[in-house]
C-alpha cells in the first residue's frame, strides 16, 4: 500500500481431578521447538465424539466466528485427528487439546500444561466420565478453554517483540506521549507530531499499522463510545489514501465497544471496521483508550490492518497485541 497501508492459567482452570486413576498425564521428552502455525490447534479425539454433539459444542466453540472481520474466519483453525495420531511431530504441536472419555473419571474437568514435548506449547486435556458431560463442561468453561489458547499466542508474540525492536519508533513513543510500548521490527514512523505518531509494518500483499494520539480529557463524557469515534475520525483523517485528498476514516457501521479494567487502569476498546474519504480501501481496527491521569489528558492506541487478498485474523490479532506492550508510568 503505497500511503495507506491468563483467563488465569493459575489453579482457575486445572479443576480437581484427584482420585481419577484413568487420567493419564502426557509423556515428558527432550525438548524440540514447538510446531504449527498462530493459532492453528490441534484437537484428538475419536470420530465418533467429534461427530456428535460433543464435536458440535467443540466447534463452536473453538471454530466461533472472530467480530469485526469484513469476512468470516473462526477463533482458531482446528486440526482433528485420532488418538492415536497424536505422536511425533503431532505430538511437538504449539496448541493441543487431548479429549478423554472413562468410566472411571469421577468429574468433567481440564488439566492445561506447559512445554510437555516442545516449547513453546500448551496441552489441555479434556477427561469427563461420558459425552454428556463433556460437552456440559465445555459449554459451561467456553471462555475458558478460548482464553488459554489466546493468552498462550498472545505472549509467544510478546516474547518475540521484546526480542526484536523497533528502537525508532519506540523512541518516538515516549518522546512524544512519555510512555513506554514494545514495538516490533519492521514498523517504522510515518508521520508524527506533538499529539500524534503513524506507525506502519508492510508486506508484499497487506499493512498493519498504528497511530497513537492524545487530547484534553473533558470529563466522562470524553470516553464514551460517541466522542471516542469522533475522535478517532478526526486523527485518522491524517492518514492520507493513495488518491488526491483520500484518507481514513471510521466505517458507518457503529464499532463494538466495551470498558473494561488491567492492571488497575480503566480502558476503552474499540472494534470495527475503517475504510476511505474519497477512495475505495478498507479493512478492521481494534483501539484502546484511557485518560494518562499525569497529564489529564486522553491516550489512544488505534491499529488497524490492510489486507485485501489474505486472510485478516492473525493480522488483526498482531496489532492488538501491541497493546499489551504498552506500559504508562504511574502518577
């Protein structure tokens, strides 16, 4: 584009499950590295189980569609196999669920462990005594079973970024706003000014890309989804279009929004789509935003990707884990 372009890991989910002869823990061996693409899982289970309602309440679970895409694409790509398939280089796969059915389990519940066979991985098996139970677990602890997925990439990429950084743009970052964000290579400046920075990453066929601003808090009133689109428009008209006069701006389409609290500060996410003023281009954004309390003063991360012939999902799900990269010093 030429212009344009742990739900808590912890004891919350290893539910008890003593007194369960039948459960079986995998195998440790030498570590390898870790197989498979972001957010590909694969699932071992008999034919049996994934044809019938116990498969269905997997799927839709696993395989929901992801909000916001202009087109559909699920949460993750699932890789069915047997049992029995699962060795070898299956085995040393990054995500894994492990379904078993006995008798003898007492109770539905899940076990999650790190690192079995390679690493960086995550295995979760699924023992429940018959099918009916296990599906009743899986449709109960749905965002559970996801969020151990998704918390498992989202640090793998935060690993990486920590790794290999974009130290420019990141010094441009805290120049300007006074805080601090992991940025990974291959982003460089675009544009900046006093309360604003547009960042992009390109590749042969799609964009991703950043822009972080500020303004004046003016009371509760600034965060409400309303102001924070007008906002949005109004910065994001800096981002100019391949054609004359052309620039970004937010899709009619009310994004999706939500408040929610890390780490103690209070955020704003946005998720929608964007598209162009006077041009034909566009594609999703996901925007986090809070009020910098040092400076009484509204800070916005807004990201967005451009990808018109790939798929948009893990492009997406790499910009909004720049968030998690972003660190605001306290008062």
């Amino acid at each position: 584009m030429k212009k344009i372009l742990q739900f808590v890991l912890v004891t919350a989910f290893v539910w008890i499950f003593t007194g369960c002869d039948a459960f079986s823990s995998l195998m440790s061996a030498d570590q390898n590295t870790s197989q498979g693409t972001a957010y590909e899982l694969v699932l071992a289970c008999d034919h049996e189980l994934w044809q019938g309602e116990a498969g269905d309440t997997l799927r839709s679970v696993l395989c929901a569609q992801v909000d916001y895409l202009p087109q559909q694409e699920p949460l993750f790509d699932v890789l069915r196999i047997t049992p029995d398939g699962l060795k070898q280089m299956i085995a040393c796969h990054r995500n894994i669920i492990k379904v078993v059915i006995s008798p003898e389990v007492k109770k539905a519940a899940a076990l999650v462990e790190n690192n079995v066979t390679a690493e960086p991985q995550v295995v979760v098996t699924l023992q429940a005594p018959d099918k009916r139970a296990l599906t009743d677990y899986v449709s109960e602890h749905r965002k559970e079973l996801v969020d151990v997925f998704m918390n498992a990439e989202r640090d793998r990429t935060l690993a990486v970024n920590r790794r290999f950084r974009s130290e420019n743009v990141e010094k441009d970052i805290a120049e300007i706003f006074n805080v601090g964000m992991l940025v990974p290579t291959g982003y460089f400046t675009a544009k900046k000014s006093e309360d604003f920075l547009w960042a992009r990453r390109e590749y042969p066929s799609a964009s991703q890309g950043f822009i972080m601003y500020s303004y004046p808090y003016e009371g509760k009133q600034s965060l409400s989804v309303e102001a924070l689109v007008e906002a949005r428009n109004k910065f994001a008209a800096r981002i100019p279009g391949p054609r004359d006069g052309s620039y970004m701006k937010t899709a009619p389409l009310m994004p999706g929004y939500r408040m929610f609290r890390m780490e103690g500060r209070l955020w704003c996410e946005l998720r929608g789509l964007w598209d162009l003023e006077g041009d034909y281009m566009g594609g999703p954004f996901v925007s986090y935003t809070t009020v910098d309390v040092r400076t009484q003063r509204v800070l916005t991360l807004d990201c967005y990707v451009y990808s018109p012939d790939l798929h948009k999902r893990n492009f997406v799900r790499g910009v909004e884990n720049l968030f998690y990269g972003l660190t605001i010093p306290k008062e």
